[in-house]
C-alpha cells in the first residue's frame, strides 16, 4: 500500500512539476508574441477676434467704454431742426480669425438727452456714406436714437488665408433732427456689433 501511494505521490509531483514547467512555458510564448500600437490625437482652438474702423483703414478693437468715436459730418455739434448727418463704420474680422461670424447689432443706454433724434443704419453697397447712399437695411429711418428694433444681423467672413484680416463690411448711420428739435440738448449713443462666430 505504501508503495502505491509513493508511486501516486510521484505521479502527482511530476504531473505539477510539468504544470509548471508548461505554464512558464505559455508566458514565456505569450510575451514574445505580445505588440502595441500607439495613436495620439492633438487639439488646439482657434481664434476670434472683431475690429471697427471710423476711416476703413485704421482697424482696432474698441471696449465697451468709450467704443470708437463716430465721425459725423457737420452741424453734428450745433444741430437745428431738420438736420441730417452722417457718419460711416466698418467692422472686420481680424487676423488670424478661424472662424466667420454673424454680427448683431444692439445698443446701450443712451446719456443725456437724444429727443428729436432718430436715425437709420444701412449695410452699404459702397463705401460711401451720405445721402446718395444705397444697401441693406438694418435699422429703418425714424428709429429713436437709443434703440435697435429686433436683433439686426449682417455677416463676416474670416479673410482667406485665415493669417489676413477679413473683408470689412460698411456699415453708413444717418442721423435726423426733428422739425420740434429742443434747443441745448446734449446726449451720446453707443452701439454695440456682438459677433458671434458660425
């Protein structure tokens, strides 16, 4: 009986001794049939940037206060009662811009005292700003100075190659003196072009 469970004994060992042996066996065959192949993905944003001009060839970026002065043709200082001025303004997008963009015009709070004016702003055809002046209507004559109705829009193109500034858009604001115009009135308008890019 000993004999048997000696033999039995040695029969177990070797079988494990072999487990083991193959199992080191299948490793060493795993690793050496192992490979890897590596992807890397790289992200970066782009750019965005809006600029105005009051002469269409000095570009900058104007804040909220002051924003750019608007250059409006005489009486714009000493106003009478049906009077007209005019004033042109081009928006562009900057260099380096990735992106185009849809423009909306807004306006903020008005200072001082603007009654008996209103005005009009056109997307012009040309670059000319006065009475000959023709294009798309983004806020019609008789609006009070102070308001934009609706959301007026206009769209721009990032310039082409995207390291030039893109082509500006003229933008001619009329601005008319009501026949009841009050004498020593004094007050400011600002407009606000929100691009937002698309």
């Amino acid at each position: 009986m000993r004999t048997v469970l000696r033999n039995r004994k040695g029969v177990v060992r070797a079988i494990l001794a072999g487990g083991v042996v193959l199992g080191v066996g299948a490793a060493i065959t795993l690793a050496a049939w192992n490979a890897s192949d590596f992807a890397t993905g790289t992200f970066k944003s782009g750019t965005f940037a809006l600029e105005g001009s009051i002469d269409d060839t000095t570009f900058a970026a104007h804040p909220a206060a002051p924003g750019a002065a608007l250059s409006f043709t005489a009486p714009v200082a000493d106003l009478s009662p049906n009077d007209v001025v005019y004033s042109s303004y081009c928006v562009r997008l900057a260099a380096g811009t990735t992106a185009n963009a849809t423009v909306t015009v807004n306006t903020g709070t008005p200072t001082g005292s603007l009654a008996g004016l209103t005005y009009s702003l056109v997307q012009t055809t040309g670059t000319t700003c006065d009475a000959t002046t023709t294009g798309t209507s983004l806020v019609p004559s008789g609006t009070a100075l102070g308001t934009v109705p609706g959301a007026p829009t206009f769209a721009l193109s990032a310039g082409s190659p995207t390291t030039s500034a893109g082509t500006a858009v003229h933008l001619c604001f009329t601005v008319t003196a009501a026949a009841g115009l009050a004498q020593g009135l004094s007050g400011t308008a600002t407009w606000q072009f929100a691009a937002q890019s698309n």
